[in-house]
C-alpha cells in the first residue's frame, strides 16, 4: 500500500490488540509516516505529554484505561491534536461518547485499508492546513 505525498507525520498508535497494531502498521508500511505504539490508555497519555505527534489513532476498549478517559487526560493539556477512534465498538453510543471524551473523529476497525489510508491522510492535511 502507498500513501500520498503527505509530509511525514508522527502517529501514535494505541489498542491493547497486537494483531490491530501490526495490521495499521502494515497498512502504512510504506514509511511515510512514523507509528509510535501504546497498549492502553494510560501509557498513551504519558507518551503523549512527553512527544510530538500529529494525530492520535486510539482504541476504546482497552485494560488500566479505556480510550475515553485516555482522551480526556490528553485533552487536559493538549486541545489541537486530532484524536480518532478506531474501534470495532460501531454503535452510536460509542461514537456519541466518544466525541464527549475529546476524539474529533471516530473510524470502524471494519473500514478497509484503503479507506483507514485515505481516512488518516485526510485528518492530518485537514490539521496541518
């Protein structure tokens, strides 16, 4: 798979699933963006304090901490970073809580690699332009 011609970005990657991780990553094996990986939302928010990254592609369902309290502990200090929510947790609850948690996006895990591409390129040029 190909990405655009996008400046390389910096995308941390969080879902307690190995198997989502090495999926997204192989997805974008192309190399134009740089993928940082988190297993659950509290190193999430640590490892967001400390680096820089242009958008963040976050799980709901995780152990120590769920993508929405992740969410809204980045959100206390950073407002500007996308967050996206790609889960499998498709109803409208989910999404619903999502957006009240702090995401600005929500992303089913049933999305096909073309789309999970063309959706996480247009964030980072809608957030960079």
């Amino acid at each position: 798979m190909q990405t655009s011609s996008i400046n390389k970005s910096n995308i941390l990657l969080v879902d307690d699933n190995m198997e989502n991780r090495e999926l997204f990553k192989f997805i974008f094996q192309s190399g134009a963006h740089s993928i940082s990986e988190c297993k659950n939302g509290e190193e999430a928010v640590s490892t967001a304090l400390i680096n820089k990254f242009d958008i963040i592609v976050m799980d709901i369902s995780m152990p120590i901490m769920d993508g929405y309290e992740a969410a809204k502990k980045i959100r206390v200090s950073n407002n500007y970073i996308p967050i996206v929510f790609w889960s499998s947790d498709d109803d409208r609850e989910s999404k619903n809580k999502a957006i009240e948690s702090g995401a600005n996006y929500f992303m089913p895990k049933s999305f096909g690699s073309k789309n999970i591409i063309t959706f996480i390129e247009m964030v980072l040029f809608h957030h960079k332009n």
